[in-house]
C-alpha cells in the first residue's frame, strides 16, 4: 500500500517537479552496519538498507515542506548459536520490513541562523512470523536549531545547537504488552571540521521516559552519541556514529554505526 502511494506520488509530481519553482523529487538509498560494543544477549550485529522517496512541494526563502516515503530492510549477521549444530547454525536472517511516511515543515529566520522543524509520522514494523513483534507508531516532534550560517558547502551550519522534543505513541502486536508513549528530549552540538562545513562532528544526549500500560512511568532511559558526517559531494554522505544506552537496572549496551547516504 505504502509503495503504491509512492509511485503514484512520484508518476504525478515528476514531469512538474522541474518547472514549479523550488519543487523537487528525489529517491535515494542508505546502507549501513551496525555492530554491537557492549555484551548483551538482546544485542545482534546487522546489515540495514533504507529506500526513500521524497517531495518537495514548498521551498521558499523562510519555508518549506517535504513529504517523506520510506522502507528499510534489515539483516541480522550475527551466528545463531544456540540452535542447531555448526553446519545448520545460520549466519544471516532477513528481519520483516519497515515502512514510514513522514511529513516534515522548516521555517527559518531571514538571517539563515534560526531555524524550526515540525514532524509528524506514521511507521509500521512488519511482524516476524516466528516472534510477533510488529508495531505502530505514530510521532510528532518539534526541532529547535540556530547557528550562524557558512558562507559557500554543502554541509550545513558551521556551529550548530539544535533541541529535539518528540512524543510517540507504540502499539504492538503481541497482546500481552500494552501501548506505551514515548517522550524524547535531545540536545545536540555540531562543530565543522573543515572550512566549508561539508565535514563535521556532533554530541547528543538524549533522554527518554516511557509511559506504559495506566501511563505507569517505566524507568527512564539515556543515550549519549558522538558521531562524524562527510560530504564529498552534495548527493553523498558518509557518516559514523558511536552511541551508548544506559537505565538503571537493566544492562548497558553500546554500539558502532557507519554508513552512506546516497541521494539519486
């Protein structure tokens, strides 16, 4: 249904997107591994590739608005070592799919310093067969960023804070657990690393309280990240990221991302 909707969004916007002023359409495709740091049997190892489609029907000076398609497909690469002997233990399993529709509007102060992202989506994560451990999730969030703009790149500001409140709500497949609401604050600081911004390094904190079941609240969550992006160019970006999640009595884990985006 998704995919349907984005090709009939895609067949119609298309042959006007380059004679409308500031419309656009574009596709793209991100691969990506994530590796596991800490030990932890709820960890695995894994291969994500994300599909997008994305409109552009607004882009003027202080506003614009952008419709987001996307489905990712993930592989776990870790061995299955508990079940089978050596020659029947797998060392790849394809996970279900997941797909998203996301809306996003960026207003901005004349100057280029001060900026706002409001969102909303829709994501659906396909069940596994074997566990049903699908979900819903519907989201809104609020994205505050300033920083003074860099004069010629592609990379963004130059000094960029930005402050991200999102909210989800989760409702899942399996009977016994109830829907939960999520409420997220997290603050980010970028610096470039390079002249034109198109390389550049970033810290984020993120803090997260769940409300489960009678809005009980579950015990709240951190996640510190560091991580690098690099644009060679305006279509590609390569980034790295190392994050680390920690609640109070449940063990940590911490893992290692690298990957591409790449804009077609």
């Amino acid at each position: 249904m998704l995919w349907t909707f984005g090709v009939l969004l895609f067949w119609l916007t298309a042959g006007t997107a380059c004679l409308a002023d500031g419309a656009k359409v574009t596709g793209g495709v991100e691969p990506s591994f994530t590796a596991c740091l800490a030990n932890s049997s709820s960890c695995t190892k894994f291969v994500r590739t994300q599909f997008r489609l994305q409109y552009k029907p607004i882009s003027v000076r202080g506003f614009s608005a952008r419709i987001r398609l996307l489905r990712a497909y993930q592989m776990s690469v870790d061995d299955d070592k508990d079940e089978g002997s050596g020659e029947e233990r797998q060392t790849g399993r394809f996970d279900p799919p997941f797909d998203l529709v996301d809306v996003k509007l960026r207003f901005s102060a004349p100057d280029g310093r001060d900026h706002f992202e409001a969102r909303a989506g829709y994501a659906y994560q396909y069940s596994d067969p074997n566990k049903v451990d699908g979900y819903h999730a519907a989201y809104v969030s609020g994205d505050y960023y300033f920083g003074a703009p860099i004069p010629s790149g592609w990379g963004g500001l130059s000094r960029r804070v930005d402050v991200l409140l999102r909210m989800t709500q989760n409702l899942y497949a399996t009977t016994n657990r109830p829907v939960e609401k999520l409420v997220q604050l997290v603050p980010t600081y970028t610096i470039p690393l390079n002249g034109d911004g198109s390389t550049r390094a970033y810290l984020s904190y993120a803090r997260e309280v769940r409300f489960s079941g009678s809005n009980a609240v579950r015990t709240p969550s951190n996640r510190f990240e560091v991580g690098a992006y690099r644009n060679p160019t305006r279509w590609l970006e390569f980034y790295t990221r190392y994050a680390a999640w920690g609640t109070r009595g449940v063990p940590g884990t911490a893992r290692f991302v690298f990957g591409a985006d790449i804009t077609i």
